[in-house]
C-alpha cells in the first residue's frame, strides 16, 4: 500500500534515482550548523522520521541499493545523534514508527534495537502493570522489549558487556545484500 507514502518522501527517491544522492531533493532535509540546542533536537528528529520513511518506501519498492544507502545515511544519523545528545530514547525517536511500518526482520529494526542496546538509557525500561491502560500500542512495546531482550542474550551468550554502537560496526553490516552471490563485495 503506497498511499501512505509521503509525495515528499517518494519525490527524494526520485532524485535518488536519477542522482544516487538523496540530498540533492529539495525535500530532503538537512541539519544546519549553529542551531541552539531545541532547534538542534527538533531538526535532528525530523531527519531521522524523514530517513525512516525514506527507508520503509525503499523496502516496499524491494530497492536495496536504495536501502543501503538511507541506512548508512541512518547510521551516521545515530553517531551524530549520540554525540549531541547523549542515549538513545527506546521507542520514542521513531522506533515506533519503525515497528508499525517494518516486517520483523527489517534490518531497520535491527538498527533501532542495537543502538538502543549500545547507547540507550534504560531509565524508561518500566514494566506495564496490569492496571494500566492499554492506548493501542502495547503490542508493539512489548515486541520491542521482547526484541530487545533477544539482544541482551546475544550478547550475553557471545561473552560480551553490549554490542558494538552502529557506526562501529563494519560497514555492511546493517546493508542487505541478500541477492548477491556468495563472497559478493560491498561497494560502499
């Protein structure tokens, strides 16, 4: 289903198209220098719903070039991110919207949870009591924690403190490269 894809969101992978670089859309957002620290915050946020949106139109489109390189352009967003402003928030920031419009193996979704893992605060890590109510997404919270949780025994069972942060990664680590043969090179 296409039609909740924004025309702005559809128009940069246009330009992509023709281009391979997304910023040179008009609709493409960029963060400027020499903002003060809430405006920083508030562009920063917008950039990165813009590049998740950007991300889910390239997995619909089954575009992974597409996809590989709104998820470097995602990786470095988290860098700059946590050195500006410190860890990573768990389902607020976009999270959300990436388990709303992502299937349970998108690499997205990998993403989100491991630079959660390695940077987040587990301050908002509280357990639902029973007595609170529902607001129509406790299903996508607890899939989240699940997720999480699967992380933390990874990392447990491979004998190490937490996972790499995402820009420490190798490179192609987050990229999809599932129609490629065997011993296939990655090109970025």
């Amino acid at each position: 289903n296409f039609s909740e894809i924004e025309p702005a969101t559809f128009t940069i992978y246009l330009v992509w198209l023709a281009s391979n670089n997304i910023e040179n859309a008009k609709e493409c957002i960029v963060v400027p220098e020499g903002l003060d620290r809430r405006e920083l915050q508030h562009q920063s946020f917008q950039k990165k719903l813009q590049l998740i949106q950007l991300y889910v139109l390239g997995e619909r489109l089954i575009d992974r070039s597409f996809k590989n390189q709104i998820m470097d352009n995602l990786v470095a967003h988290c860098r700059l991110v946590y050195e500006k402003f410190g860890p990573a928030d768990g389902l607020g920031n976009g999270a959300r919207l990436v388990y709303e419009k992502t299937k349970s193996t998108s690499l997205l979704r990998r993403l989100v949870l491991e630079n959660y893992f390695a940077t987040g605060s587990f301050a908002d890590c509280k357990p639902r009591a029973p007595e609170d109510k529902c607001d129509g997404d406790c299903a996508i919270t607890e899939q989240f924690y699940l997720d999480l949780a699967k992380i933390g025994m990874r990392v447990v069972r491979e004998k190490r403190t937490a996972p790499l942060p995402p820009w420490d990664q190798h490179k192609c680590y987050y990229h999809d490269h599932s129609d490629q043969d065997e011993g296939y090179t990655c090109k970025n």
